[in-house]
C-alpha cells in the first residue's frame, strides 16, 4: 500500500533584492521531484551537501511550504491543508533532526520533552507518564534517565532521547534527517540498529535522509540520488549498488570505501566544484562534472526513465545511461 506519495514538488527560495542587496534571484532546493513510498519501506535518500536532501524532508512535512506540487499522505494532500487539518495528520509524521543538541530545549527535563508532543495532542495525563516510562525502554535508555537534562547524556544517548520524541505519537512516517552524521562512527550503528528494530516493531515507514551510501546501504529498501534539487537516480537497494547507472551515482560509490578496492572507477567525474543552486547549469545539472557528458547533456534536461521495461523498479535521469 503506498502511504507518501511526491508529485512533482518543488521548493524555491528568493534571495536578494532590495536598495542593497542587488537583483533578487531564486534558489531552486527542491525541483520537480516524485516519488513514492509503502508502508512498512525505508527510502533512503543520499547526496552531498546543498543537493536539497534535507529541504525535501522538511518540506514532505510542511515545515517548509513546497512552490508546487502535491504531498500526498495517507490518501490526503497535505500541501493544501489548512494549519488546524494539518495540525491532525502531524500525529502520524515525524522528524528525527541530525543535531540532538540543537532539536532539544536544554532547560526541559527528558521526560518533559517526551510529554510534550502528547500534551499538544490532548492525552490524558495518566497515559503520557506510562508513555514516557515506555519510550525511555524501547530506545534502551535506564528509567530514571526521565529526571536529567538533555547535557547530562552522551551524543548518541540524546539521539535516542530525540528518536524516543518522534515515535511518541506512534507515527506512521518518519523523516530521519542524517541522524547518525554527528555522531562516532562506533555509535552510528547503534542508532541505525536501534531504527531498523523501531521500523520493524512499530511497522514504520522512513525516509532516511545521508550524504554517506554505506549508511543509506545498511538501513534502506530503497534509495534515491539527488543532485542540485533533482532525483537522478532511484532503485531498490540492492539493484542501485550492484548496477549504477549515472555518472553521479558511480561517483558516489567510488568514494565508499572497500578493502583492497573501490567498487567503481569513474574517471574524471569528481572533478570541478558543485554549481550554484541560484545558477544551475542547462541540461543535465551534472555536465560540467560528467566525464561521459555530449551536446545534448548541455543543452536538454534529461527527463526520469525506467531501464528496461516500464515496469522496472530502477529509474534514471540521464541521456546515456544503459
């Protein structure tokens, strides 16, 4: 059953304008993506940063108002919701944030912080303190952890704090923006176990935001690459790491390290920086980093297609991928 579904949303931002800030020009974060999710699936989506991976997870949420397009949640379109209709459908969407120092008030005690979400939503008193007790448990962290202070914890302990938060309100969809980046690379597999048990146990969907594949690797079903606003690529997990099929995408396996050898060599396609977003590149946003790229990826935008039949699950964005 699908649960989310993004019909070619986009998210633009104007910047400039005014006496002293020259000509107004528009950021393009988000452009014309679609994609969709079932219940129960893990889509991760992987990029570097400034591709637009994290303003598409918040504006899947609405906590940034998309330029265009529909959100489609649970068989309502939550881009055209008013704030009280919205307000409603928030119960069952969910955000774990990449910083859990930031997305935490200091001045409030874990089990305030737990209660919160739950008193906005009108439960009864004697359910949110068993709720509490109940959420300290299933992220693995001692009962009488509810009487500290968010500084009183560990990183990774305060990402389980923020993780207990978000499945609160038993959600069905859950946005994982990087929640393991700031994190030791020893802890970033606790948490990440510690989300496959929750997605399991409470039959969850994610969308599991990274910039790190050997990460979307391990947690994902499937997986999204997105590039300067746009999805390039999209295919089950397993079928996306065996068989890439855009230059960007063999980029970014062959910076995953292997032992004894990287899994693809792709020549000159790491060199020259990423464009501007204000002034992205015509055609193909990736040609001037392309080592394949032709005239026609300088001149036409390369429009989503399914390699083989129509029925394949495996989608690409580019002229010459086979």
């Amino acid at each position: 059953m699908t649960l989310l579904s993004v019909e070619h949303v986009s998210k633009q931002f104007v910047s400039g304008g005014g006496f002293l800030r020259g000509p107004k020009q528009r950021v393009y974060a988000v452009d014309d993506v679609s994609f969709t999710l079932q219940a129960g699936e893990t889509l991760g989506i992987v990029g570097e940063s400034g591709c637009g991976k994290s303003t598409l997870g918040r504006t899947i949420l609405r906590l940034l108002e998309p330029t265009s397009g529909k959100i489609i949640f649970d068989g309502v379109d939550i881009a055209s919701l008013s704030a009280k209709a919205l307000r409603q459908q928030r119960k069952k969407m969910q955000i774990i944030f990449q910083d859990p120092v930031s997305s935490l008030n200091p001045r409030m005690r874990v089990t305030e912080i737990l209660a919160e979400p739950m008193v906005i939503h009108g439960f009864a008193k004697e359910d949110i303190a068993s709720r509490v007790t109940e959420l300290l448990a299933m992220v693995g962290l001692p009962p009488d952890s509810g009487r500290k202070f968010p500084h009183e914890f560990s990183g990774g302990q305060r990402q389980r704090i923020g993780i207990a938060r978000a499945i609160a309100l038993r959600p069905q969809l859950i946005i994982a923006d990087e929640p393991v980046s700031a994190l030791d690379v020893s802890i970033q597999s606790q948490i990440l176990n510690l989300l496959v048990d929750l997605r399991e146990r409470l039959k969850l969907s994610l969308v599991f935001i990274a910039h790190d594949l050997a990460v979307v690797e391990h947690i994902s079903d499937v997986v999204a690459v997105m590039y300067l606003g746009r999805i390039v690529e999209m295919a089950p997990v397993k079928q996306l790491y065996e068989r890439p099929s855009h230059p960007y995408t063999q980029l970014l396996m062959a910076s995953i390290p292997v032992i004894g050898e990287r899994r693809h060599e792709v020549g000159a396609a790491g060199n020259g920086d990423i464009p501007s977003p204000m002034n992205p590149p015509p055609g193909c946003h990736f040609h001037p980093r392309c080592p394949i790229a032709t005239d026609i990826c300088r001149t036409r935008r390369p429009e989503v297609r399914h390699l083989g039949d129509l029925k394949s699950a495996h989608q690409v964005a580019c002229h010459h991928a086979k």
